[in-house]
C-alpha cells in the first residue's frame, strides 16, 4: 500500500508541477485578462466533464472488484453520448458561459470522459501504478504542446491553449484504451435486462456521488462567474492563481484519500477502515498546514515575479484562504471513507450546503468588498463542509 500511495503521490506532484507551468506560462504570456479567460475555459470543460461522468465516474473504483467491465463501461458511455447532445443544445439555446470556446469544451470534455473512466477501472483493479502512468500523460502532453506553440512564437492567443487541450486528451485517451485494451478487445453488447440494471445501478451509486462532485467544483469555481461579472477578468486572474496555489496543496490529500479509497473498496473490514482513514487524515493535515503556511510566508515580491506585474495580491488571497483549505484537504479523507461504504449521501449534502453558503456569501460580499470578499466566503464554506462530514464521521466511528 505504500508503493501505491507514493506512487500516487508522485503522479499527483508531477501533474501539479505541470499544472504550475501552465498557469506561469498563461500568466505571463496573456497577463491578468488571458489568465482570468484560462479559468473560465478550464472550468467550463471541468463542469461538463463531471456532467458526462455522472455515472462513469469514482464509483467505477466501488464497483470494477464486483462487475465486468462491459458493466460498467456501456452504460457510462451511453450517457455520455446523451449528455453531449443535451450540453450542446443547452449551450446554443443559452450562450452565456463567458466563453467563445464553449462549444469545443464539450468535445475536449468528451474526450476526456472516456480517459476518466478508463482511470477510474484501473484504479478499482488496484492496477494503481497504470492507473498513475494514465493520470499523468495529460499534464505531460499539455505542457509539451504548450512549450512547443511558445518556442514557435504562436502561443500569442488563448486559442493555441484551447489547441492543447484537444491534443493531449486525445492522446490520455489513446494510451487509456491500450492499458485497457485486452478489456476493450471483449468489450460486448448488454441485453435489455443487463442494460436496464447496470444503469439502475450506476444511477443509483454515481449520479449521487457525481451530484457531490458538482456542488463542491462549484463551491470552488462560481465565485470565479461572480468575480467576472463584478470585477472583471483581470481581477479574476490573481484570484484564480490564489485558488490554483492553495488547492495544489490538496493533492498530496487527495493522492492519500484515492488510494485509500481504492483498499477499503477491496476489504470490508470495519476497524481497519476507521482506523486507516484517521491515520492518513492526520498526516494529511500535518503536510497540508506545513505547505500552506510556507504559501503565506512567501513575499509578494515573489508572486509577482512568479507571474508577472500585476499578480501582487495573490499572497494577500492566499493568506484568507488558507485555514479554510486546510480543512477542506482534510475532508477528502472523510469522502473516500464513506464512498468506500457505498455511502455517497452525506458527502453530497456536505457539498451542496457548502456550495449554498458560497453562493448566498458571494453574492452578499463580491459586489462591495471585490475578490476579497469571494475569498472570505470560500473559507467558510470550506469550514462548513469539513464541519458537516466530519461530524457523521465521527458519530459512525462511536457506533462501530
């Protein structure tokens, strides 16, 4: 379990590092405005990736131990199909993400469905190791393309990053197909009946489980809507930078919480479920509060030559956010817990009630205090939704 664990670690670092060029590069080369335009667009193809693995999604580690892989993969890619069409009318008919590349989020998003659900089986397989190599051709081939268009002189426009996308999910999701490829080989048709209960019972684990995944990517990102309409794309920029710093340090959390995830998922015992879970959340709190207080310690004069004039207040962000991703790393652990339980309920409604103190706070603090305020309402929401998991946690530990 430690070589997974370290491994996932790895892939999940490696893939943050990437990730940090990508804003720098961004930040730099297209400043506050083409940054603030980046976030839309990434979070954009994110929305409508949760929307299309709504039941290909994390449950497929639950279940790929327990059911075939035609299952499982017919009915996830039957919805995804249907979501498509529905997104792509939904976005004719209301053309109003804030974005000129909504339409080819949806085909980027697609792409990168397929590429989730590959993930997502190998990590149900304890197949952790390709599982990782998978995870991390994305961020590897991004930051390839992006430094081959800046070497060229062509990356002058947020198009060439758009470009990038569609090259490196096409290329996750080759290598996904060839890791699963002897699966993919006896792929079949489902009967009627087959197909009726597989969907029956993705629906009944993933739409709920994926309806969490919804509500807390939104708890992260509908402040970054409110701060556009409010305070513009510029502002958007060094807030968003502030966000991508903070929740980087969640990856180590997340990196723990996913392997974890994929043991309990694999062994029903009850005492070492709750012990393991307290033990990794513990050491996820200890290496989150150490990174994020080295992210408040660092000088503003860093930030700005991280990214360029103009990114100065990032660390002013990062400072009101941190507490709040403290928490928020630590309840990770708490979701794979309980999804580990086929319990996806109380993660759901942890989420949700966030998303509703995000948004009720935003809307009150955004218009008078800026940026600043959309900050102070992600901290208590982030509190909020670690307040609420942890709770039931530890009311199911005293049970048990």
């Amino acid at each position: 379990m430690i070589k997974k664990i370290i491994n996932t670690l790895f892939s999940k670092t490696f893939s943050a590092i990437a990730g940090f060029l990508i804003i720098i590069l961004v930040s730099h080369l297209l400043g506050t405005n083409g940054k603030g335009s980046q976030s839309i667009i990434a979070f954009n193809i994110y929305v409508f990736l949760l929307v299309f693995t709504l039941i290909g999604n994390s449950t497929l580690i639950y279940l790929a131990p327990r059911k075939s892989f035609s299952f499982l993969f017919i009915p996830s890619f039957i919805w995804i199909i249907f979501a498509c069409f529905i997104c792509f009318f939904l976005v004719i008919f209301i053309n109003s993400l804030q974005s000129p590349f909504a339409l080819q989020s949806i085909g980027i998003a697609f792409l990168a469905s397929i590429s989730e659900i590959n993930y997502f089986y190998l990590m149900g397989k304890q197949q952790v190791i390709k599982a990782n190599n998978l995870k991390l051709i994305f961020p590897i081939s991004n930051i390839l393309f992006i430094l081959i268009f800046y070497s060229l002189n062509m990356f002058n426009d947020i198009s060439f990053y758009v470009l990038s996308l569609w090259l490196s999910y096409s290329i996750s999701l080759i290598y996904g197909v060839f890791l699963l490829r002897k699966d993919y080989l006896h792929l079949h048709f489902l009967s009627k009946q087959q197909l009726k209960q597989s969907f029956k019972i993705l629906l009944s684990l993933g739409a709920l489980k994926q309806l969490g995944s919804i509500c807390q990517s939104l708890n992260y990102r509908v402040s970054f809507y409110i701060i556009a309409f409010f305070c513009g794309k510029d502002t958007l920029g060094v807030y968003s930078n502030s966000c991508s710093l903070c929740e980087s340090v969640m990856l180590f959390g997340s990196a723990l919480a996913l392997v974890q995830y994929s043991h309990l998922s694999n062994n029903s015992n009850s005492s070492l479920a709750k012990h393991l879970t307290i033990r990794l959340t513990l050491f996820n709190a200890l290496f989150s509060f150490l990174a994020l207080a080295l992210l408040c310690l660092l000088p503003q004069s860093f930030y700005v030559f991280l990214f360029g004039e103009g990114f100065a207040d990032v660390g002013f962000f990062i400072r009101i956010l941190a507490i709040g991703v403290l928490f928020l790393s630590c309840s990770s652990n708490f979701t794979q817990f309980f999804a580990s339980q086929g319990n996806f309920s109380i993660s759901f409604w942890a989420s949700f009630i966030g998303l509703i103190v995000t948004i009720v706070l935003n809307l009150i603090l955004v218009p008078s205090f800026n940026a600043t305020g959309s900050a102070f309402a992600a901290l208590c929401s982030y509190i909020t939704t670690f307040a609420f998991e942890a709770f039931f946690f530890f009311k199911w530990f005293r049970n048990k």
